[in-house]
C-alpha cells in the first residue's frame, strides 16, 4: 500500500512522451501549475465527491483528438490551442453580453425613441 500523502509533501509529474499538443499547451499557459491542478481536483469533489479516477477513466481515451482533428477545418494551428479556444470563447462571451445590454436598452428604453 502506498503512502498517504500529508499537506506540504512533494508530489511528482511526468508527461508522456507522447503528450497530446493541447495538454501541453493548457500546461504551459498556467502561471501556477499547483494551483490550477488543485482548482481542477476540488471541481471534480465538488461533482463526484472522492473517488480513484483510475477505476473510472479508460486507459486508452482520445478525448483531445476530436479537438486536434478539427482545428485545420477552422484554420487554427495546432500549437497555442489552448489560448486560440479560449479567445474564441470569450469573443463568443462578449457577443451574447452585448446583446443582452442592447436588449435591456431597448426595454428600458423610450418607446417613442424608437419611431
């Protein structure tokens, strides 16, 4: 049986040789890699409580090639996904929240302003 890790001990990484470009990316992007693996880790408690993620998630899984394979058809590179998505997103973000300031003006708008 291992042993159970204690706050403030060391903990280990390595990345495959292999490594999927965009897990390499997200890794990059990261000013504090600790803590954004310690966000992600209290996400997944907070959805599915504390479980080995081993006894659920297949060994072989290709999550991130759907991502990968698309990117050419969009005319995004493969490197700097990570940030290329993102961006995408908040462009996306910033649309709906304009539309919906545009909308509220108009309902609190004058209705004789806008013949």
């Amino acid at each position: 049986m291992k042993k159970s890790k204690l706050p403030g001990d060391n903990i280990s990484l390595k990345t495959k040789k292999s490594e999927d470009p965009l897990i390499m990316d997200w890794i990059n992007a990261q000013t504090n890699l600790m803590d954004s693996l310690r966000y992600l880790i209290e996400q997944e408690i907070v959805q599915q409580g504390i479980r080995n993620l081993q006894a659920v998630v297949p060994v072989e899984r290709n999550v991130l090639a759907a991502v990968t394979t698309l990117l050419p058809q969009f005319g995004l590179e493969e490197r700097s996904t990570f940030e290329q998505l993102i961006e995408d997103s908040e462009d996306a973000q910033a649309k709906e929240e304009l539309a919906k300031e545009l909308d509220d003006e108009l309902v609190e708008g004058d209705i004789e302003a806008w013949v």
